[in-house]
C-alpha cells in the first residue's frame, strides 16, 4: 500500500452507468483543489471517479473511504474486506464536496480513498 500512498491522487473514470457498476495528518484540500484541465475533462466525461490518496497512519491501518458514491463506496469496502484489508467510512475527511475531484463526475458523485 505504501506505493499507492504517495501523496498523488489518481481518478480513474468510467464513462456509464453499466460500467461502473461493472465494476494527510492530510487535509482534504488536494481531493477538491484539482486544476489539471486533463484530469478535470475525464472525469467530467466519466460516469463516476475513484481518487485515492494517501495519508498519515494516524493509529489506523484502515482504508478510509468517502465520497457521494455511497453504493460504489459500500461495494469498494467489502471488497477490501474480503481481500484481508480493514476499510471504513471516513469520518475525518469524507469527501462529499462538490468540488472534489470524485464528485467532478456525470452522476456528481464518486469514491475517494484514503490509504495510510
């Protein structure tokens, strides 16, 4: 995980609803302060987004997961569970800001990940 947590948020969109179904001590300021034109352009093509993050341990080795996409956020904890990996909804930072980059989408809303 520690090379997933190195400070960069990546989105990953889909672009429809049947695809998606298919399918730090931070502040939350890098998930909705986002200007890359690049970035902001496929995700506001997509029909929902994945960031993640990293962040301080901060005592916790879980996943903490947030976003608008509480369905998508629900399906991406069990599946962590299930793969071994402690995950829970992310009290902290919960990433429900229009202006965050997993919420920049055509549904309005995604999945934001935040790995120690």
């Amino acid at each position: 995980m520690e090379a997933l947590a190195s400070g960069w948020s990546r989105a990953i969109g889909s672009s429809s609803p049947e695809e998606a179904s298919l399918s730090s001590s931070s502040s939350d300021s890098s998930s909705w302060a986002i200007s890359e034109p690049k970035a902001i352009e496929l995700v506001g093509k997509s029909w929902t987004a994945v960031a993640v993050h990293g962040r301080q341990n901060e005592g916790s080795e879980a996943v903490w997961l947030g976003g608008r996409a509480t369905a998508l956020c629900r399906a991406i904890g069990a599946s962590l569970r299930d793969a071994g990996f402690a995950a829970e909804p992310n009290e902290r930072l919960p990433g429900l800001q229009s202006a965050n980059i997993c919420n920049r989408t055509l549904s309005s809303g995604g999945a934001q990940l935040e790995l120690p």
